[in-house]
C-alpha cells in the first residue's frame, strides 16, 4: 500500500483543472472536448505517457501497443493517463548520427513535461539514445518518473546459426569483403538477423543504456532484460503505469533515486555487462544533469575492480540478451557484483536495489559468470590518457585481440571520413597489419555530431591476408555493437585543435593499456609547429538546430551535454505560469 505524502489539492495538475476562473473553464472546457469528465480527472494524478514511437523506428514498433498497456496501469491505480509523443530518434535511419538529436529529445522531455498538466511521467524508450535522451530531460524536469525499457528484439538466426544485431553484420560483411560468403548468403543475412521488434539483443548500446536505467534505480527490477515480444514485457509496462501513478502520492521524484551512489551503482554494473562505450558520454550526462561530478576517472576506477562477467556479444562469444534475460537478466548480473554496489539505494518501486535484487538467482553460470570465472579480469572499459588525449579517450579491451593491448606503430591518418572510405578498399593502399588507422574531425563538432565512424574497416587487402584486427584511433564513436582494438572519443577534437589534429602519417604512436597510455612519438617542439600550420576550420552549420548544437555542445569527457542544458548553468527553470 502507497503512503500518501501528497493530498489531491496539491497536485501540479490541478493548477489546471482546479481553480473557478477564467484559465480553469478553459483548461475543463477542453479536456471535456475530448469526451473526459470530472471524474476522469478531479483528485487523479494526470501520468504523462512520453513515447518514442514512430513509423520508422523498429526497435520502437511495439509501443503503439504497449502505450495501451501502461494507460490500462494507470487507470487501474486511479490515474488520468496522457500520452505525448516525443522524437523517435531510430539508430537506424536518423542521418548523420542520432548523437546530434540525443539533446534534443532531452530538451523535448524536459519542456512536455514542464509545459504540460502532468504530476508523473512514464519515459518509453530503449533504442540507443532515446534512453539517456528520455532520462536527461526527466532528470532536470524531476517529477515522479519512471522508465519503460522497450526490451531487446529475439536472436537472430541464419542456416542455423545465431546472429547477433549489427556484431554479425560487421562480420558477415568483411566474410564478404574477403569473397568467403556469396551475395546471395548475404541477403539471408539480411532476412534474419532481426526477427522482431526491440532493441538491438547484442549487448550494444541500447541494452547498456537500458541496464544503466535500471541500475540507477529508473526502471522496475528486472524489466531491462525482458525481451521486447515476451508477454512479461505487457505485464510489466502494465505496472509501471500502476506505479508511476503510486509514486506521485509518494512525490518520489528522480533526485531522491539518481544519487552519486546510484550512478556508481550504474557504473559498476556497466562494467560488469561488457558495455557500450557510448555509456561513458551518456552516463556523465546524465550524472552532471542530476548534480554529480563524474567523470572519466570514475570509469577508470570501476574498471580496474569491475570484471566482465555479461557473456555477451560483442565481448562475450557465445550468447545475446535473451539468454540473458533466461539466466536471471539484470538482477542476477548485479548478485554476484553485489560487493561493488550500493545497496541502500532507492529506486522506483519505493524499495531498495537490495531489497528488488533479493531474491534473484543466476540460472546460466556461463550466460552470467562468477566473478572468479569472468569473460575478462578487468571492466569492460579502458580510459587512457597521454599527449595525443589529454582529456582522455576510451577503448573496449575486453573486445580486442591481445596482442595489441600493448603496441607502436605507424599512423595511416585520414582527415574526415570521405577520404577514409575512398582508400580503404585500394589494393594499392601502402598499410599492414602494424599500422595504426587514424580517422579525425569526426568528433562531436567536427563530426559533426560525433557519428559511429571509430570502428574504422580493416583495409581490404588485410582483410584477404586473414588480418581481423588492427588498431584504430579517432574522435568519433562506434556502435556499442562493435568490437576491435577502436580507440575512441579522444578528447579535445581535432576539429578543436586537440592533439589529434596534429598527427602525420607515418608518426608513431605507441599505446598501453594496461598502463592506460596514448603518446605520439613527436617531440613538442615539433607538435608547436605544426600547430602553427593548421588550417582555420569552418563551422559546419551556419543556421538551424546544428548552428546552435555547434555553439553549445560539450566535449565527450564531459558528456555531450549543452551547456546551457546543465544544472549549474544558472538558477533553477520557473514552473509556468498558468
Ligand atoms: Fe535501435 Fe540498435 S538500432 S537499438
Ligand atoms: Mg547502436
């Protein structure tokens, strides 16, 4: 049984619907415009439903119905459901990047709920940056809120063979690149490896950013893992429309449960699923928007205690999310990284991490591994420093071949991504499997916007020679489906000025993980003077949203935010006026 903090009379909404005047009679004469009563909404808590759906976005297709569902929930706990669509933002098909939109839905989020007669919100969203996207602008809106993951699509299956959303897609296609598959396999490929609606089931960016919800204490136990057609998905959107409604009663608003705790909480458990490495940008995000100073060491520190344990692909070999989900999901995962979390944490359900993750159990000791048996020794991430990144860049060891853990090599340096893709398939390109790729100005403005360019192609005459794995560097992100020696998100951008700009081809850079190293073998001096030479680079918009993206967009180891969008850039965003 909820316990009421609130009274009907002090409901946000009834700012609205409550006073005899002039705004009042507007506000009731319009809402009975569309067939509601008084008793739809005198004394009920109105639930903003914020959706992602669109027409074009597959791993949102299920949500037309669901929407019903999460109404039918909040019906049931005596609220007054709305539904308000939000940018839909599909990884697929958003041009160049959904990373130039991601701040956009946080602000559509953050200004429906604002502007809106709304006590409590549910958030529908799960492919990859509609996650942080949804939880930023709830974050700063901070009214009671909870978060609907749209759940991970079924495995996919091709003669037989398991295939997982976009890691097999990287590598079916060099098998064709290589001449080892025909087209016609390839078209299977095509028809297979996406079987339902959901999010990607690989442990990409989306079922990272969707656990890290979930971690943070945004979303009800378990449901990150629930396969997007499973029946349970039903149940449990169902609930959360019941709870969002219990939760306003409580006023259990977004900062009593996304603490600095809670989001280390998030960061242990990221690590511990092998994760994207977008979770780096999106979590500091959405740890400055609740008011905490996380940054890259954070990471860093996680890593090193963290170990891998999600058998996942990319960084696991054998299983996807729905295994997963059958071997207990996520609160399984955090019972064997129980010592690394803050178990006093609140969350959504008005109870702690500990008390939602007590009675979980692993069922699949190779789907979620012991500590002592882990898929890598360390976490999923690495941050290195050094004078090509001085504030950083991140790679994914746990999905790279060991021997380039520790290596020197030359630089193969392409300046924006046109150029690389016109070379990459040269025969003729003067490249072996020693060489470091080096693709710049693809950083978040150089970009612009930051696209998932870092996994760069191994060049196709290594591909023929058997060469899988080379070392790549850029200021650009990869699809948390991706795998390789990709390091990424060095910081400042090249279209900044960063070091990066600096690098010739032919230079040597010399990494280290294990010492978490990056250093371009070129004295000072030098650097100085070629920094002298650089061209002065041009915007890359002179009008529109991406003019004002450009102006305010933060760098990646402070999290891609806007400035302005931040909790310290001024004083607190008035309630309207009504
Ligand atoms: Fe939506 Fe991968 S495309 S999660
Ligand atoms: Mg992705």
């Amino acid at each position: 049984m909820t316990t009421r903090n609130r009274k009907p009379e002090d409901l946000r909404s009834a700012r609205w619907f409550a006073p005899d005047d002039l705004r009042g009679f507007g506000h009731r004469s319009r809402i009975m415009q569309m067939g509601y009563a008084p008793e739809d909404w005198v004394g009920r808590p109105v639930i903003a439903i914020i959706n992602t759906w669109s027409d074009i976005n597959p791993c949102h297709a299920h949500f037309k119905q669901r929407v019903e569902d999460v109404k039918r929930g909040v019906f049931q706990a005596g609220g007054f459901p709305i539904e308000l669509p939000a940018i839909s933002l599909s990884e697929n098909f958003v041009k160049p990047t959904t990373m130039l939109y991601r701040n956009m839905l946080a602000m559509d989020t953050e200004e429906l709920i604002r502007s809106h007669p709304v006590d409590g919100v549910v958030l529908m969203g799960g492919c990859d940056k509609t996650t942080p996207g949804l939880l930023l602008g709830a974050t700063s809106a901070n009214l009671p809120s909870i978060y609907i993951p749209a759940g991970p699509m079924l495995r996919g299956n091709w003669k037989g063979k398991t295939l997982g959303s976009g890691s097999d897609a990287w590598k079916y296609w060099d098998e064709r690149r290589a001449g080892n598959i025909t087209k016609e396999d390839w078209v299977e490929v095509e028809g297979g490896i996406a079987r339902s609606h959901g999010h990607c089931m690989t442990m990409g960016t989306a079922s990272t950013m969707t656990a890290i919800a979930e971690a943070v204490g945004m979303t009800l136990p378990g449901a990150s893992s629930i396969p997007a057609p499973d029946v349970n998905h039903i149940r449990m959107c169902a609930e959360a429309g019941r709870r969002a409604v219990e939760m306003v009663w409580e006023d259990l608003t977004p900062s009593k449960i996304q603490t600095r705790p809670a989001y280390e909480n998030a960061i242990a458990v990221a690590m511990a699923m092998g994760c994207s490495t977008n979770a780096v940008i999106h979590l500091i995000a959405m740890a400055r928007r609740a008011g905490h100073d996380v940054g890259l060491d954070d990471f860093e520190i996680a890593s090193r205690k963290v170990p891998v344990i999600a058998n996942v692909r990319p960084s696991g070999a054998a299983y996807l999310m729905e295994d997963f989900y059958f071997a207990g999901g996520l609160p399984a995962l955090m019972t064997r990284i129980r010592c690394h979390l803050h178990l006093d944490c609140l969350t959504v359900t008005g109870r702690t991490l500990g008390e939602n993750i007590a009675r979980a159990e692993v069922y699949n000791d190779d789907v979620i591994r012991t500590v002592d048996n882990a898929i890598y020794e360390e976490g999923a991430l690495a941050v290195l420093k050094g004078n090509l990144a001085p504030d950083g860049c991140v790679m994914k060891p746990s999905a790279c071949e060991p021997r380039l853990r520790q290596h020197s090599g030359p630089a193969l340096v392409f300046d924006d991504y046109p150029s690389m893709k016109a070379a990459i398939d040269d025969d003729n390109l003067e490249v072996t499997a020693d060489h470091i790729l080096v693709l710049r100005n693809a950083g978040p403005q150089g970009g612009p916007g930051m696209p998932e360019w870092g996994m760069l192609p191994i060049p196709k005459k290594l591909v023929k020679q058997g060469v899988r794995d080379m070392l790549r560097l850029s200021d650009a992100r990869m699809s948390g489906t991706s795998y390789g020696a990709c390091i990424l998100h060095v910081s400042p951008e090249a279209h900044v000025g960063g070091p990066l700009a600096l690098v010739r081809t032919g230079d040597i850079i010399t990494v280290d993980i294990p010492a978490r190293r990056i250093t371009l073998e070129v004295s000072d001096e030098e650097l100085e003077m070629r920094r002298a030479l650089l061209p002065e680079r041009k915007p890359r918009f002179e009008r529109g949203y991406g003019w004002m993206f450009s102006k305010h967009i933060r760098q990646a180891h402070e999290g891609c935010d806007f400035d302005f969008l931040e909790t310290s850039h001024g004083g607190p965003v008035a309630e309207p006026d009504i």
